[in-house]
C-alpha cells in the first residue's frame, strides 16, 4: 500500500467522523446525521477491502459523542455499507442510485437490528428502521449527487 493510499484512507476516516458529528438530530436512541454521504463516498473511491475502514470513522463518532454502546455495531454496519457501494463499482465502474438506496436500506435495517438487540425488544425495529431510513435514502442521494466529483478522486487514487 502506498503512502498516498494510506494518506487517503487516513483522509476519509477523519472527514466521516467530523461530518457525523458536525450536524447531529438526536432521535429514538442515536442520532441522525450526514456521515454517511462520505462513508458512501469512501466506498466508491478507495473500493475492496479498504472500504470497510470507513466505520471506524463512524465508529469513532460514536464514542467522542457518548453512544458507546453502538460503536461496535457502527463499525461493521457502515462498514457493510460502503462495501455495498465499492462492490458495485468493482463489478460496473459505477454505481446506479439503486445501489446508494440499497446501502442506506442496509444501514436502516442494521440500526433498526442493533436498536432490538439493544433495547431487548423486536417491536423497536419498526421505529428505529423507520427513523433511519430517511437518513440512508437522503445520504444515499447526497453521496450519489457526488459520484462524478469522487469518481475524479477515484481516479487520481489509482494513479
């Protein structure tokens, strides 16, 4: 891996962690944020298996703001969620607005899981799923709205 990547890498976790704190509406047991965008966006311009990393960004996040108790859950669901970006571009070169929704859905669902898990009843899946779904689908069409600027970045990435 080179410096620049590393340099890169480095780049994304800080701005993920900066941009969920920066602006956050507190809801049910979390809060909404715009960090996704940029996890997203992580996803498309460092690709596999770095793309992973971008949830120790948001990770991160959660411990500076007191959710402790959800930065484990965060670092693979956002994980997972730029990974579903990056595959996509692996396999197409870009990724269709479906694919952001998907990875927003995926976010949504992995909060909604985390929150039953969390609060020992199924029952809150509904409102946590609900609460965060706008979150994914708004991120997820901010980070596509962005994909020609950070396709230019991808490929000065690769230089």
């Amino acid at each position: 891996m080179k410096v620049r990547q590393i340099a890169l890498i480095s780049l994304f976790i800080a701005a993920i962690a900066f941009t969920t704190m920066s602006l956050t509406i507190a809801i049910f047991q979390g809060y909404l944020n715009f960090g996704d965008v940029l996890v997203m966006g992580m996803g498309l311009v460092i690709g596999l298996p770095y793309a992973f990393l971008a949830g120790v960004g948001a990770a991160l996040a959660d411990i500076l703001l007191g959710y402790g108790q959800y930065a484990f859950f965060t670092l693979v669901i956002k994980g997972i969620e730029a990974a579903i970006i990056a595959l996509f571009v692996m396999k197409k070169g870009k990724a269709g607005l479906w694919v952001y929704l998907l990875a927003g859905t995926w976010m949504a669902a992995g909060y909604g899981l985390t929150d039953a898990f969390l609060a020992s009843n199924p029952l809150i899946f509904i409102q946590s799923f609900g609460l965060n779904i706008l979150q994914g689908l708004v991120c997820g069409s901010l980070a596509y709205s962005i994909q020609p600027l950070l396709m230019r970045l991808r490929k000065s990435y690769f230089i």
